[in-house]
C-alpha cells in the first residue's frame, strides 16, 4: 500500500476530521486551534468545564458557526461547503429540553420528521421503533410537559435519531439527571453504538467518561490531553477520570505560569 493509500483508508475510518480550528467572537478565541479525528463507530468524549469551549466546537461541527481558521471535515465533506448535504447525516440533542413541552409525544415526533421533510406514515414507523428500543411506556398522547425528565430525555434523544442519523452530538444529555437515569440513558448510548452510530458526547460526569472509546480534554479553547481513558490514567498515574481532569488542569495551570 502507498502511502497516498495508506491516508485514504485511515480518513476513511474517520467521520470526524478537525484541523487547528479557531472559532472567535470579535477577540475572544472560544476555540483556539485544536485538531482531533472521532473515528466511525466510536463514543468520542468531549469533556472541560464550562466555557472551555465545547459547545462552540459541535456548533461548528453541525455547520451553525463558522471558523476563523482551519478546516472540519465530517463523513468526508467540508463542513463549510456541505451544511446542507450533512444535515440528514447529524442528529443534535442539547443539555436542555429541546422538544414542545405543550405538544404530545406524536406530536413532537410528526414535527421532527417535518424538519426532515420525513413523509408522515414513516416518521410516525421510525418513532415507534424507537419507543420500542426506549421501551417508553407513556401513552403517545402525553403531553410531553408532564413527562418524568429522564422520560423526556429519552423522547428527545428519540427525536433526535428519527432520521436515522449515523453521527449522533449529545451536548451534556444527562446534566442534573438522577443517578439511575443517566445509567438508562449511557444504556441505550452503548447500544446505539453498538448498531454502528457514532456518538460524539459531553458531560460533566467522569463515571460516564469512562464509556468512551476516546475523550478529549478541553479547557480555555484548546485540548490539553487526547487518549483513550486508559490511557490518560496512565499519563497521569491516576486512578479514575477525576483525578486525570484535575491533574491535567493543574499541569496546564502550572505551564501558563512558565
């Protein structure tokens, strides 16, 4: 194999490509040059505190900010260029409760499969395959207020599967949930990764880090540490996620002040 080979296969393993992206508001870098691959198939961990910039960088990736500087290619195509070609490809679930709290469970699944321009008899199939795989038990004319939050989470991650996405961006999709719901809801995460979707997540939970094929540490706009979680416990002689976080944040303190 060619080199030339050789790169085409390993980018085609890869369904996300990001390179020294820089993603600014007026002077401020919210992004600040990072580069990362997420490979096909793969729970990729995105994880920082808030405002380290993690919210920003799948903005860009879904195409809904532009960069200042780099280039993000997602199943092959630029981003910038292909907004309109990625859209049936990406599915989006942010930390909040994005469906209509005063419509009904079909209700918001009908409206979601409209996004999509889904024909409305296999919107409503899709949604019921996925209730299944959910094992969601309320009645779909529930009025999607009066759901339990982890119930409603789920019916969220439902609404963001609907069109089948292969690339799936959860943006801290279990923050404030209970202990036994964010273990439900890592369940059907796993799953889904198993059927061969891609999972591109934040959290702020290092026990569900632990889940991810890859994490990627953010703080102040760049990754100060990328590896398997293995891994970064070995880079850092610790014991769990935690104490890696906590150390990588005290050793990139300690190089700022160099």
């Amino acid at each position: 194999m060619t080199a030339a080979e050789a790169a085409a296969a390993q980018a085609n393993e890869n369904i996300i490509e990001v390179k020294d992206l820089t993603v600014s508001f007026g002077d401020f870098k919210a992004v600040d040059g990072i580069s990362f691959d997420v490979k096909k198939g793969e729970i990729f961990g995105f994880l920082g505190a808030n405002g380290a910039g993690k919210t920003t960088t799948i903005r860009t990736l879904c195409g809904i900010l532009n960069p200042a500087r780099g280039s993000v290619r997602v199943d092959g195509r630029d981003v910038s260029s292909s907004t309109a070609v990625l859209k049936p490809l990406i599915g989006y679930m942010s930390q909040k409760f994005t469906l209509y709290r005063d419509l009904s469970i079909a209700e918001n699944m009908a409206f979601a499969g409209s996004l999509y321009d889904m024909p409305p008899a296999r919107a409503k199939a899709r949604a019921a395959e996925l209730f299944d795989f959910i094992k969601l038990r309320a009645p779909q004319d529930t009025v999607a207020g009066d759901l339990p939050g982890g119930v409603r989470q789920m019916v969220a991650l439902c609404a963001a599967l609907l069109h089948d996405p292969v690339l799936i961006f959860l943006d801290e999709p279990t923050a404030g949930a209970a202990p036994r719901t964010r273990e439900d809801f890592w369940a059907l995460i796993r799953a889904l990764a198993a059927r061969g979707k891609t999972i591109f997540v934040t959290t702020h939970y290092m026990d569900e880090a632990q889940y991810c094929a890859h994490i990627a540490l953010m703080d102040r706009g760049r990754i100060i540490a990328l590896a398997s979680p293995r891994e970064l416990k070995k880079t850092y002689n610790a014991q769990n996620l935690d104490e890696v976080f906590i150390k990588a944040l005290g050793a990139r303190g300690a190089e700022d002040e160099r």
